[in-house]
C-alpha cells in the first residue's frame, strides 16, 4: 500500500528561523498542514496532525481490508519511502524529528500499533 498523500505544504519550514528547535519545526509543520484536512491519503484520509514533542502524528483513516500488516516494523517499511520521498517530512527527520502514524480503520475501529520514521536510508 502506498501513500502518496503527503506532498504537505511545499516548503513548510520557510517561516523558521535556521536554529529552530526539533520541537518548534514540528508545532510549525503540524500547524502549516492542520488547515487543509482532511484530504486524501493514498488508499486512505489524512484527518489530524498532531505535534507530540519531536513527533508529528500523521492520523489516517483507511479500510484493511486485509492489506496492511499490523506489525509496526512493516508498518515503517511499507511507509517510510513514501515519507522519506516528501520534502517536509524529510526535512523534518533530517533536523531530528520524527513521523509518528496512528492510522485507524474507520468500518472496524481496529487501532494498528503506532509506528515512527525517525530517518531515511
């Protein structure tokens, strides 16, 4: 399953100054993506951002239908390239943030496990 959702707010980080904090690039990020949600997400829908210190919490709603593993270790492998292709959230693992997912199927309410993406390879 792919996510090709991201493409957040070219250039998020242009209103910071250079020697921002971790924290301070994910509450700008977080806030730059909030007003345009929910929008579509690969298969799902982006509904929240939330800043969580040095992590931004993507929230997605998508139904399994059996094709996403629930293991987080394949969860981050299935979507770091993804991810790691955006040039917000790239930026943002590159000074030290990190990407949380929390992604619900909103039919079941099945929660996966909650994963993060701290680098790209």
């Amino acid at each position: 399953m792919g996510l090709p959702l991201l493409a957040a707010c070219g250039g998020a980080g242009g209103g910071l100054p250079e020697n921002a904090s971790v924290e301070d690039r994910v509450l700008y990020t977080a806030n730059s993506i909030a007003p345009s949600l929910p929008r579509p997400a690969g298969d799902g829908t982006l509904v929240q951002v939330t800043p969580e210190g040095k992590e931004m919490v993507l929230h997605i709603e998508i139904e399994f239908g059996g094709r996403v593993r629930t293991n987080p270790t394949e969860m981050t492998k299935t979507f770091r390239p993804t991810i790691c292709k955006d040039e917000v959230y790239r930026d943002l693992i590159k000074n030290g943030g990190a990407i949380g997912l929390d992604i619900l199927d909103p039919k079941t309410q099945q929660r996966l496990p909650k994963a993060s993406i701290a680098y790209c390879a």
